[in-house]
C-alpha cells in the first residue's frame, strides 16, 4: 500500500473515532495525529501519560482550515483530545498577550458556530518568549476574563518557549 492510500486510511479511520475533528474544514490537509506543533522557536506538546495511545486530532488553524489574511487572525494550532471531547486552542507567539489571546478567542468562536463545543472543553494555551513581570498583571486580567468574567472557557495558560500538557 503506498503512503498516499495508507494516509486517507488513517484519516478515514480517525474520522470515525473523531467527528469533531473533522467538523472544522473539509480540507484534510489541515489535519494530522500530532501532538506537538513548533514554530519561531516555540513549541507545544500533548504529553500522554496514562494512554500512550489516546487519540489527539492535530489541526492547522492558521494558514489552512483559515486563510493567513481572514480577518480576525485566528490561532496557530487546534489539538482535539477524542476521547473526552477538549478543545486545546494554541498560540505559539513573540510577547504580545494581548494578541495571542484575541487569536485564540477569535478562533473559539470560529470554531463554536461548527461544533457542539462547551466552556469546560476549551483550554487557550499562548507559548511566549519571556516577558518582564509587569506582563503577568495583564495574563492575569485575561485570565480572568477567559475563566471567569466572560466564561469563554476552562482554563488559559501561558508558559515560555516549551510547554507539554501532561493528559
């Protein structure tokens, strides 16, 4: 079997384990069983740790299920954990919170109008150079809002440079 039928096999299987992956875009190009994604030197990581098997759905957010030029920018990466249903939104950015954090909710709300997604599912994760301490009173304002004032969503996290999120 060559790779090419051997990678729609996958998908097709995927696709039965995972509908909700495959609810963002009809492009399965934008689709991988990842779990890491890297960019400009930042990279995050879906750690595995009690099923080292447990189905993750990768999706390229920003540049394939959504052009570079759509307006508002989107986030980078979506991974989708199958078996409980989390959505985790990813930024990979340089130090602007503030725009990794309008990425990622423009993207929630993107991505609600295609999928029976509820506030407990949704994880935002922005993965940032360092900043300077002042930046933490404005991660937490948004944290807030994320969690709390505005319930977007679960949890917002940010970490620097590398983060795994330990399932």
């Amino acid at each position: 079997m060559n790779l090419k039928k051997l990678w729609i096999l996958n998908i097709k299987i995927a696709m039965n384990n995972c509908k909700e992956c495959y609810l963002i875009s009809e492009n399965k190009e934008c689709y991988s069983e990842g779990t890491v994604c890297k960019e400009h030197n930042k990279r995050f990581t879906v750690a595995r740790k009690s099923d080292k098997f447990e189905k993750i759905c990768k999706i390229k957010i920003d540049g394939c299920v959504f052009a570079k030029t759509d307006k508002p920018e989107k986030c980078d990466y979506l991974f989708i954990r199958c078996k409980t249903k989390d959505f985790y939104f990813v930024e990979l950015k340089g130090k602007d919170y503030e725009h990794a954090y309008n990425q990622i909710i423009a993207t929630i709300n993107s991505i609600k109008k295609k999928t029976n997604i509820q506030q407990n599912q949704i994880y935002g994760f922005m993965i940032t150079t360092g900043l300077p301490s002042c930046a933490n009173q404005k991660f937490l304002r948004l944290k807030e809002r994320f969690e709390n004032k505005d319930r977007i969503g679960n949890k917002l996290i940010k970490a620097t440079n590398d983060y795994q999120h330990i399932i």
